[in-house]
C-alpha cells in the first residue's frame, strides 16, 4: 500500500498560527468585541426616539460640549507640544535626555486619580501655580481649562510615542540632500522632514483626542463637576448609572462610542491619505 | 571651479578619519577617490561638500577659502550612495526642489522651474517620467534622477558618492557612460567615491588612490596602472 490518498497540505514556515490566531481572536472577542456588542444592544432596547430625548437633553448636550471642546483644546495643545518634545528628545544630545525620555511615560504609568490630585493641588487657588495665576484673573480649577489640562496630561504620551521612532529612523540623507540643494532649515523642515512623518503624527493627535474624549479618573478631580458647566460626559454616563438609569448611561456610552468610531475611521483615511506616495 | 585641499584632516572623537591631505582639482576635471572602505574618501568627499568640517587644514574653491562655507552657500551638486530622493515627492517635484527651495527673491519663475526640469529630464534621457514617485522607479532612474536634482541648481562642482555601488554590474556600465557624457556635457569639475578600481580607470580623468586616511597616490589611470607608487597600490589595483 501506498500512501498516495493521504492528503497534501501545505506546511507553514512558522508553526503555530491556529493556535495563536485562535487565542488572539477569543480574547478580541471577550475583552473588546462583546462588551462593545453588550452597548448597543443595551442601546437599541431604548428606542430611537428615548434615546434622542437622552441625548438631546440639555444636561447630556452641555455635557458634550464640554468634553468635546475641552478634547479639541488638549489635543491642539499635545498636538504643538507632542512633535516639541519627540523633535527635542531625536535631535538633540544633552544631559538628562534619558531622564526626560522616561518621563515621558509617567502619564501612562500614573494612576490617572494621582494626576488628578496633584494638578487639581497645583492649580487650586492656594496651590503653586493656582496663587500666580488667580491674582491675573486666571482660574484653571472647576473651569475647562481644568478639563483640558488634565485631558492633555494623559494623552501627551501617544502624540511623542508615535511620533518619535519615525523620526529616529528617517535617513539624515534626507536632510543633508535638502541642505545640498541649498534649503534653509525651516524649508527643510516643512517640505522634507515634516510630510514624512505625518502619517504617524496624524495618528498620534487623533488617539489622543479620542483617549481625551473619554478621560475620567485626571479629570473629575479638577473639573468641580458642575451639571451643565464643568461635567463631563463619561462622568455624566456614571452618574446615570449610579442612579440605575442604566437606558441614560448606555445612550451617552454609546454617543462616545460613536465619536471614538469616528476617529478612527478619519484616522486610517488622513493616513492613507498621507502615505498614498508608498503605495504606488 | 578648481578645488584645492591643504592639508585636511579629519577626527571623529579619538578615531582618525583624515591624516592631513593635499589635493589639488584643475577645474573641469573629472577625479575618482578610489580605496577600500574606511580610507576617508567619503569623508574627504563630504568636506567638499560640507557636509563635514574638517578638524584642521583648509578647502579652497577657485583660489578663495571656503573651508567654513556653509553646505547651502557651497552649491555642490551631491548625489547620495542611497540617492535620498524624497520619497513623498513626484520626480518633478525632486529635480525642482532645490528651485522652489530659493528664498522669492531669487525663485525662477513656475514656467521656468518646468522648462528647467524638463531639460534635464531630457538630459538623463527619462523625459517622461516626471509624474512618478521615487518608489515605482528602478534602481537606474533612481540614480539619473538624483543626478539631475542634483543639476538643477546649477552647481558650481559635481560631488558623488558611490553613485553606481547600489546596481548591478549591467546598469553600471551604462551609467557610467551617461555620468561620462553628461559631465562633457557640463564642463562641471566632478568628484565621486569608489571602491571599484575598474570604474574608477574607466571613467576617471585622475585618480586618487587612498588608504587608511591618507592619499597613497595621484595620477592618471594609465600612470596608476603602469607605474604603482606603493606596494598599497600595486595590490589594490591587482586585486
């Protein structure tokens, strides 16, 4: 007998792959896919027309708002401050470098609650900044400055993080063509260095916003949490679940849900769009 | 332009890159730097095109110092080992960049850029490939583009960096015809790096042998070839 009947299967390089397809599609489906799955099934039991009531109410709308504008205010200031830094810490040697490459990462590391303490310490009417800053009128505390401040400590790290091995890795070719051909270095800057990582800065700036968008523990410290001025709307769906209004809760989830879908989807289109000079 | 080094040396930290040299270009020459790799001919080639600075001695472009000329003052055309074209830039946009690069003052003309571009476009014999971006080009057209973004400047010298090290053995033979023609065409003093004795003989008007930081000989490849100034030499061009 001959074995010829046996079928003939392609063997894979690398061994292994339904097992780890298999775990790594589980867990997607446990820890990100279902819970999603859970909100909007909890949200289509509302009613379209419940539902608009909840988030057309002016305590949700006010809320939004809010969040929104505080979100656009710490991402254009990560935005600014993010590329700052990643340029600093690639093209620069000088003592500390390391030291302040590390810190970089204390946001992520920091439970967002310590962050929230210590800003909301910081720029309270007698804390360090707070005392400089009330005397000019300025009053970060209970005021979306306050939000957005904290929006922006926790996100700064994805803006930097992104931005930085891109930058690490760019040919100094590049530049020192662009010098060759007599550009000064802002030229060089803005028609050579800055289209090639765009991509990644785009990429960066929109997880940012979106992590803004949904911050909770920094912000409620020095928000105050005043309903229709200083309330968030992650705060809000928690107050509604605390009052078992689990409907209220899932409509807000669901509109932050919505936005964060939003993000990312413009998100791969700016990058696609950014590196369509790859593709071809 | 004729270029004259006195003296150059080059140190990076402890390591020495450059032991003092002395070279001089008559302008319109077409020089190879031959040696093996980690002779300082590419660092040689850089201070040229300042690039580098050198740790002491001087450059001197038509009799008239410019050892500490900035790279944007220089105008050297350099061509890059990896060509360094701008990978998020048509071809046309490349050649025209260090056009569009000028301050207002000193910008040709859109209408010129193009006809410019064009002319050079015609000059690497790729006249239509303007729309393209670097990435669906060969190996080549990569070169001949970097040549003539390189051209568009109207340089005052020609600097290149192991311009055919990247392609294959065919390719090669017919670049260094068209870097040949386009330098007689030119008039342009050029300089360019190698470590491939063959190119080097074939193309170059004068070649300087180096090893070790040091120039271990001048002179034309007929005299290189016939009369090797040091065992270096003899073995290198045997090899």
């Amino acid at each position: 007998m001959t074995d010829i009947a046996a079928p003939i299967r392609a063997k894979r390089v690398l061994p292994g792959f339904t097992l780890s397809l298999g775990t790594v599609l589980l867990y997607m489906t446990v820890i990100v896919l279902l819970p999603v799955l859970a909100l909007i099934l909890k949200g289509a039991e509302i009613g379209p027309a419940r539902f608009w009531d909840i988030i057309t109410s002016a305590r949700t709308l006010a809320a939004l708002r809010l969040t929104i504008t505080a979100a656009l205010i710490a991402t254009a200031i990560n935005a600014v401050y993010g590329l700052l830094m990643a340029w600093v810490l690639t093209r620069y040697e000088f003592p500390g470098r390391r030291i302040l490459d590390a810190l970089i990462d204390v946001p992520f590391a920091l439970p967002t609650a310590v962050a929230g303490l210590s800003l909301t310490a910081l720029f309270s009417g007698n804390g360090w900044f707070g005392q400089l800053l009330e005397p000019l009128g300025i009053s970060v505390t209970y005021t979306i400055w306050g939000v957005a401040l904290a929006m922006s400590f926790t996100s700064i790290p994805f803006v930097v993080r992104t931005v930085q091995p891109v930058l690490e890795d760019l040919d100094p070719a590049y530049e020192q063509a662009a010098r060759t051909l007599g550009a000064s270095e802002f030229t060089i800057f803005r028609r050579v260095v800055f289209p090639q990582i765009l991509p990644a800065y785009l990429a960066g700036c929109t997880i940012a916003l979106a992590r803004s968008l949904g911050e909770f523990g920094a912000v409620v410290f020095i928000a105050g949490n005043l309903p229709f001025k200083t309330e968030i709307a992650a705060l809000l769906a928690f107050i509604r679940l605390e009052e078992y209004d689990y409907q209220g809760a899932a409509a807000i989830a669901l509109v932050l849900l919505f936005f964060a879908l939003i993000l990312l989807f413009v998100s791969n289109r700016l990058q696609a769009r950014a590196m369509r000079f790859k593709e071809r | 332009m004729d270029i004259h080094i006195d003296e150059i040396a080059k140190e990076f930290g402890k390591a020495t890159a450059l032991k003092p040299v002395t070279l001089s270009i008559p302008s319109g020459a077409l020089v190879a730097l031959l040696g093996p790799s980690g002779s300082g001919k590419t660092t040689l080639l850089r201070i040229l095109g300042g690039l580098e600075f050198p740790t002491s001695g001087r450059v001197l472009f038509d009799g008239q110092d410019a050892t500490g000329m900035s790279v944007q003052d220089r105008r050297a055309g350099f061509v890059f080992q990896s060509y360094a074209l701008f990978r998020h830039m048509t071809v046309f946009d490349n050649i025209a960049y260090g056009l569009n690069a000028r301050p207002r003052a000193k910008r040709p003309e859109k209408a010129e850029i193009a006809r410019r571009v064009t002319k050079l476009l015609e000059l690497i014999q790729l006249p239509d490939i303007g729309a393209r971006y670097p990435s669906q080009l060969s190996g080549g057209q990569r070169q001949r583009v970097a040549l003539a973004r390189a051209l568009a400047i109207e340089p005052r010298m020609l600097l290149l960096d192991e311009p055919f090290g990247a392609l294959d053995a065919k390719v090669r033979k017919e670049l260094r015809q068209g870097l040949r023609d386009i330098h007689d065409e030119t008039g342009l003093t050029t300089v360019f790096v190698t470590h491939d004795q063959d190119e080097a003989m074939e193309l170059a008007d004068v070649v300087v042998v180096m090893s070790m930081g040091s120039i271990e000989q001048i002179g034309r490849p007929q005299d290189i070839r016939d009369r090797p100034a040091t065992p270096f030499v003899r073995d290198f061009i045997a090899a």
